[in-house]
C-alpha cells in the first residue's frame, strides 16, 4: 500500500485505534522520549503518539511503528512473512528455469511489473517543497533531545541521501544527525557504512563539497527502506517501490540539485560536507543497545536549504534500553530478508530470529535443514560473510522443527545437542562501532553454538540427558562464594536446562575466570554446560535484563572460560570491564536512564496527555545500575 504523505499514514493510525493526539504542550527536549518511553514499553498501552503542540508550527510523530500492527500497516500487508513471500515468489520467478519460448514470454507481466516499481524523476517541484525557509534554521523544527546525557538535539529518523561521485548510483542511509547550530549538524557515517564510503571517494577525488539531502516523513516505507541491509548498488528506492506497489516520484533538490528526493516527503534538508573541513566532536548519544555511545570525530553537515509541506508533520524515534520502535523495524527486516538470503547465499536456511534483547546483530538464532556433518560451520561461515550479517556476535544454530520463539522449548533442544567443548566456535572480526566490548573499535570476537543434532562424525563423547546432579543448590554456591550476589536456576531446577545465570560483584583481577574455575570443581555442577555472567548490579532472576546486558558486554574471544575436568563447563563473562580489574583500555559506556527532574515533571504533566493511568518510568528500574552520572566510565568508579 503506498500511502501518499504520513498525514495519511497517521489518519489510517487513527482509524485504527493506534494513534493517540496529545494536546497539551510537551517539550522536545527529554520530556517527548520519557513519555515515549513508557508508553513503548508497556504493550497493553503501546499506541502511536501525535505531539501537536511542540513549541514550533510542526506536530511531531513518534513510535509510529512501535508494534506489529503498525509495522505491518506502514508496510501495507496483515503480516511481516506476507512481504517475505512475495519476495520469495519473484525470486523463484525471475530465477526459475525457462525451458521454452512460453515460459519465456510469461515472464514478460512480471518483468513490466517490476518495471513500474523503479523510481522515477519528475519535473517541477514536489509536495515537499511547497514551502521553502527564507532563512535555514533547524531550530524552527521540533528536534529531539532524547537522554539526558545526549551531546545534544538529534534527527533521529533521518533518510540521508548521498551519490558515488564514480557512477552517480544513489544510496539512502539513516543516521543520526546531532545538531550544533541553526546551519549544522555531524553525519554520524560509521567507517562500514556507505555514505562513509562515497565521502570517502570525493575525497580521493579532490571534490571539497559533497551534495547531500536529508529526507523526513512521507510515505512510511520511504523511512524502513533507509534502514534496509540493501547490497551497496541497489537503489532503496527500488524495495520502496516493491514494498508500496507503486514507484517512488523523485524530484530535483533546490540547492543541491545533483541529489533527488521523495516528491512527497514532509521535509527536505539540503546540504553539503566539506570533505576537506576539521570534523566535530559528536556525541555521546543514547542509542539502541541501550548504552549511550561514545563521542567520536564525524564530518559537518552544512544546510543550504529547508523545503516542506504546508502541512508538515516531524517523524521522530527514540532508542533505548529494549524495546522499543526499533524492535519492530528489525523484525521486519529479520522477515523480510528471509528470503533472499535463503535463496542466494544459505540455502539451507528454515528460519531466523533476532531476539529484542540481542538488540539486532548481537544475538541471531538461526535453523537449518541439516543433511551432513559439519553444516553448522558451513553456515555459520557464510552467514558472517554475508552483508550486515558480519557484525553477528552470537549466533545460534539449530535444526528440527522447534519453533525458534519458543525459547524455552529452543534452549532445551539447543543445549541437548551441545558438548560446549566441542560444539562452540570462537573467532573474530568487523563489529558494529556502537559495540563497546571490543577491546578495539569496530573489531572482536564472535561465537557460534552449533545446536543442531549431531551426527556421528561431529560427535568425541555421546550426549546424554541432563539431570541435575545431587546436593546442586543455589543457596549453597552462593553461601560457598559470597560474591555471587544472585543466582537463577530456574533453568537447571524447572526446565532441564543446564545453564546457570549467575550476578558476580567483581573485586580484583582475574575475579570471574578464578571463580569459574572454582565453581566447576565443585561434584554437583556435574552436568551443567553454560554459565552466563553479568554484574551484581544485574537482577539475575531477569532473565530478559540478564541477555540484554550480557550480549551487549561479552567479547565471545576474550571473554570465555573453560572450566572443569573435561573442560566441558563454558563460562561467558558478561559483566563490564574495567581498566584495574581487566586492562581493558577503551571508555565504558553507562546505561540509558533519564534524569529524576524529567521524571518527575513528566508524573506531574501525565493526566493532560490522555493516556490514561500513569505509567511508572522505566528508568527507574535501573536506577541502582548506573556507573556513576556520566555517560562514560573508564576506570572502576
């Protein structure tokens, strides 16, 4: 479905019951994000916000896809694995054998088809660029400071769009902008990213101003398609176009007319980068890991033009501690994506699953039609060499016909087919700049737990059902190691699960690896394969918190313990490092919390929203987790 402005988005939202108009004043700086941020996280109460009194003439929208419903309105289909099988079914279409001259001529509907979803360039000026500023000021838009430790306000669903000085082949990224005056923000471009690489390129080629444009609002897809793992040459526009049914219109930018953009977008934001300008401190910014990430020196984006619709309306997001909008455009990346890489890299793919407390790439859970011994590593290869797949940290394989959702039905068939000596795999290489694990920036370790059944040629011991041994209780390890601030069994007691969830208080070098190592002697861990480590501030009865914090702290190379006789007991050590209790050298990011002050207005302002009883923040929850106030922590303070 192509919806032609996100006004007609947000009237489909309030047909719906999804939307809620917020009449009264909210400010943009922290107190939107707060409010958001409850309501994202409460799924009995998670509705699409309308802001309409912002302190400028624009309403702001924010957590418009903040569910799968409203994901699946943006995109137009009742649900996310419709989109995969419609990709599935052209792939096989378009690549399917073609025995005769009718088959061939069959294809022509469909070719014509696929013809009509291309973007195209109109003439003359577009909806977007019904208004044009006298004067560029981004202080005349209601832009966001999201967390109180942010470096600033940020755009933060931005479609960045940028040309290969080389071909002209267009690419829409979404990055963060950090705005530092009414003419200009950072580009946030990770080295990875390509945008990074076009400026790159002109400044190889001695070419100081790189034109660009930023895109906000319009047609929903317009906004997914910018986060989509795309291969590098292929037009976002054009999966806009598949997605929609219906080709993106384009117009020339005003000030920058070498770059197209929406006709129907909301906002346009044209611009240069100096490529031979000082870059500018930006940062820190309270991002999707739910960590803040650390400043950093990016290139200048300067405004040349505002353009927009008379009735304009700002999209904006929040990221955080999980969930939240994010969740759900990953999702539909996660199912969407399904297909091509089933059909072009890994055949033998059944299903994938990114978990929302692996926060994308940090945890994918992945089955497979398994048909010989040593295919788990053959995916897990290919699966770290295929596009964004390579900033997987933990990926789990599995196969049979469990359901991958079901966890805890999945982490029983998984660890049953588990010799953790045997059947784990460590290596390294390119990881997401936000990752702070790494001892060194974009750079670390990765693992891959083979849970498929196992044939005998994979197998040095047999695997036996898991009992757990005599005299094994909780209480007493804690008794026997006072540092283990909590323990949570309920796998090994309830669910015949041998994993221990274990919230250590670290106090000298060396702590966790010593107390693995003890732990393991010990006759009743007999049986027990994986403990999973996080910090004593880590409720470890959490289980979501625990694989939160877990998978964003653990460096799966330098961070794992082998211990017991056999060494067949795997400890992953999830809590945070330091620089005198682990030499670990780089700054540590603090969790994403807001700020008392904002709390307490927002508690003060709830019943003039009409959203119902107040929601408690969920900041407060991890109050007590804290590193001190700052954004960053370097030594153990």
């Amino acid at each position: 479905m192509a919806y032609k402005s996100l006004n007609a988005f947000i009237e489909e939202l309030d047909k719906a019951g999804e939307l809620v108009r917020i009449s009264t004043f909210v400010d943009p700086v922290l107190e939107i994000a707060e409010i958001t941020d409850r309501v994202s996280k409460t799924p009995d109460r998670n509705k699409a916000l309308l802001f309409e009194k912002t302190g400028t003439d624009f309403p702001l929208l924010i957590n418009s896809m903040g569910n799968e419903r409203r994901m699946c309105m943006a995109l137009g289909v009742n649900k996310l694995d419709d989109v995969a099988s419609d990709i599935a079914d052209l792939f096989k279409k378009l690549a399917g054998p073609k025995h005769g001259i009718l088959d061939k001529l069959s294809m022509l509907p469909q070719l014509s088809k696929f013809a009509s979803w291309m973007p195209k360039v109109i003439s003359g000026k577009g909806a977007c660029q019904q208004v044009v500023m006298d004067k560029p000021d981004l202080g005349k838009l209601p832009i966001l400071q999201c967390w109180p430790k942010d470096g600033g306000r940020f755009l933060t669903l931005p479609a960045i769009h940028t040309k290969d000085p080389n071909n002209g082949i267009r690419n829409i990224g979404m990055y963060r902008m950090q705005v530092f005056a009414p003419d200009m923000t950072a580009m946030h471009w990770h080295k990875h990213k390509v945008s990074a690489r076009h400026f790159n390129e002109y400044k190889k080629l001695g070419i100081r101003k790189m034109p660009v444009a930023v895109a906000l609002g319009g047609d929903p897809i317009y906004t997914y398609s910018a986060t989509a793992p795309l291969p590098e040459n292929v037009d976002e526009y054009m999966l806009a176009g598949f997605l929609r049914k219906k080709s993106v219109e384009l117009v020339k930018c005003l000030t920058q007319p070498e770059i197209e953009v929406p006709a129907d977008a909301d906002f346009i934001i044209e611009g240069y980068v100096d490529t031979e300008e000082e870059l500018i401190w930006e940062g820190p910014f309270g991002d999707h890991t739910g960590y803040y990430s650390l400043p950093d020196f990016y290139p200048r984006f300067h405004v040349t033009a505002i353009t927009h619709r008379k009735d304009a309306v700002y999209p904006a997001t929040i990221v955080g501690i999980p969930p939240q909008e994010d969740a759900w455009i990953g999702k539909a990346t996660e199912r969407i994506f399904l297909a091509p890489i089933k059909m072009t890299m890994v055949p033998e793919i059944q299903d994938m699953n990114m978990p929302v407390e692996g926060v994308f790439h940090n945890l994918v859970i992945t089955s497979i039609n398994k048909e010989y011994a040593g295919q788990g590593q053959k995916v897990m290869n290919a699966m770290w060499g295929a596009g964004q797949m390579m900033f997987n940290k933990i990926l789990v394989l599995t196969d049979g016909k469990v359901k991958l959702d079901d966890y805890k039905a999945l982490a029983k068939y998984v660890f049953d087919n588990v010799n953790p000596a045997t059947d784990v795999y460590f290596s390294q290489g390119p990881m997401d700049v936000l990752d702070h694990s790494c001892s060194k920036l974009g750079f670390g370790g990765k693992m891959c737990i083979d849970g498929t059944k196992k044939w005998e040629e994979e197998m040095t011991v047999p695997l036996l059902p898991f009992k757990p041994a005599p005299g094994f209780s909780a209480i007493k390890l804690q008794q026997l190691f006072p540092e283990l601030v909590s323990i949570n069994d309920i796998a090994v007691k309830d669910w015949g699960i041998p994993v221990l969830f274990a919230a250590v208080r670290k106090d000298r070098p060396n702590h966790v690896r010593a107390l693995h190592d003890a732990l393991c002697e010990l006759p009743e861990m007999q049986g027990i394969k994986m403990i999973l480590y996080v910090e004593h501030t880590v409720d470890a009865g959490d289980i979501a918190d625990v694989l939160w914090r877990f998978c964003n702290n653990l460096d799966p190379r330098r961070d794992h313990l082998y211990g017991g006789k056999d060494k067949n007991i795997l400890g992953l050590d999830g809590t945070r490092k330091t620089r005198i209790l682990d030499g670990f050298e780089r700054p540590w990011p603090n969790i994403i919390v807001a700020d008392g002050r904002t709390i307490h207005t927002v508690d003060k302002k709830w019943e003039l929203l009409g959203l119902g009883d107040i929601i408690i923040s969920p900041s407060l929850k991890y109050k007590t987790q804290l590193y001190g106030e700052e954004a960053s922590v370097l030594d153990s303070d």
